[in-house]
C-alpha cells in the first residue's frame, strides 16, 4: 500500500494491464527480489501509451538502474528514437547495458556511468522528453541543469513525486524522510507555479508529474 490511492483500487488497476513477458518480466522479477527500484505497472503504462502517441525522438533519462524504463521508452518510442540514461551505480549501470544488449537496443540507448550533477553538465542538444527518476532529494537541482535541454514542446515526466504518499500528508510521514518530503514538496509547488511550464500532478504507483514545457524559461 502506497498511501496515494485506496489498497482495492490500486490492485484492480493493476490487475486490469496487460501482462509483462520476456525480457521485461524478467526485470519486473529480479526488481521484486533484490529491491530495485523500477516504474511501477501502471506508471509503466502511462509512459508507454504517452510516448506511442508523442513519439519522441531523443530522450534523456536521470536515473537508470537495471535499464527498465529506458528499454520501455525506446520500445515505445519505436525506430529513430535516441535515450540517454544517467546512472551512478556501477553495478546497476552494468546491469543496464547487460540489459539493453539483451533486448538488442544498444544502439538506441546509450548509458552515462556517472553522478547526475556531472553527467547533465555533458550532454547537449536539445531533448524531446526528459524522464527524472534519481535522488528524491535532488530533484530541484537535476531539474535545473535539465530544463533547459528540454525543447519547447517537450515533456518532463518526475517520477515518485508523491513519495508513498509522505509528500501529500504528514499523516504518512517518516521522521528520517524529513528532508527529502520538504525538498520534494518544494519541487512540486515550483513546477507547478512555474509560468513556462504546464503541470499535472497524477496520483498513480508513487505520484507522477506531467510537465509540458512552453517556452524557455528566461522569455519574456
């Protein structure tokens, strides 16, 4: 239970998606058993049906892990589709590429074994959607070396912005978390507030933003 959406309903939206199989519910599988933190199913859903429809070209991706979502994104996104994915844990970046190989998109996705705040300060150009699931506490700051990278006309998808739920109420809060919830609450307030940005705020798996972008932040 998540805290963001009533038990029942959370397991019948889940029960009511498609199946995973292959190489996917092999990763679904080992995430389960050795606590890796992947997009849960109907986050995975939404990425899926949002990216079928928008068909973005280059991604970037701020947070890896075994290679989950980057895989789900290319595969979505289809032929010609370009992802860069930034993780800082060896293990789990070579876990990733192990991955992508298997499910033959090495050429589509490329991985950055790197901390985020150095690796955003290489890559270049502009992105058609940019995908932040890292350090729950350093959203604000990733947010700020990768807005700009983001063209007019591309989306932010912030993952995990509910936080179990910790975000929304002090009800559910953890004393340790004190920190990272009043981080997170400050993220969503900006990108919500923000004037060259449109926001929407969904309550599914662990909170989602939507964040459309609409002009550069420094127009007038």
């Amino acid at each position: 239970m998540s805290n963001i959406v009533n038990e029942a309903v959370e397991s019948y939206v889940r029960g009511s998606l498609k199946k995973s199989v292959g190489l996917m519910l092999d990763m679904e599988a080992y995430a389960d058993e050795h606590s890796v933190p992947i997009v849960q199913k109907e986050v995975a859903q939404l990425i899926n049906v949002i990216l079928r429809l928008q068909r973005p070209r280059r991604i970037l991706e701020v947070g890896t892990a075994i290679g989950y979502s980057a895989i789900l994104m290319a595969t979505a996104s289809g032929e010609g589709c370009s992802v860069t994915t930034i993780e800082r844990n060896p293990g789990m970046a070579e876990q990733a590429r192990e991955n992508i190989e298997k499910a033959g998109l090495q050429g589509s996705i490329r991985v950055i074994e790197e901390d985020a705040t150095d690796a955003l300060k290489m890559v270049d150009g502009e992105y058609d959607l940019i995908f932040m699931d890292a350090a729950k506490g350093q959203y604000m700051q990733f947010y700020d070396m990768a807005i700009d990278r983001l063209k007019t006309g591309g989306l932010l998808i912030s993952d995990n912005i509910l936080y179990k739920g910790m975000v929304a109420s002090d009800e559910f809060a953890v004393r340790r978390k004190k920190t990272i919830i009043k981080r997170m609450r400050s993220y969503i307030d900006y990108i919500c507030s923000a004037d060259y940005i449109e926001t929407s705020v969904i309550p599914i798996g662990d909170g989602v933003a939507l964040s459309y972008k609409l002009k550069d932040r420094n127009a007038k």
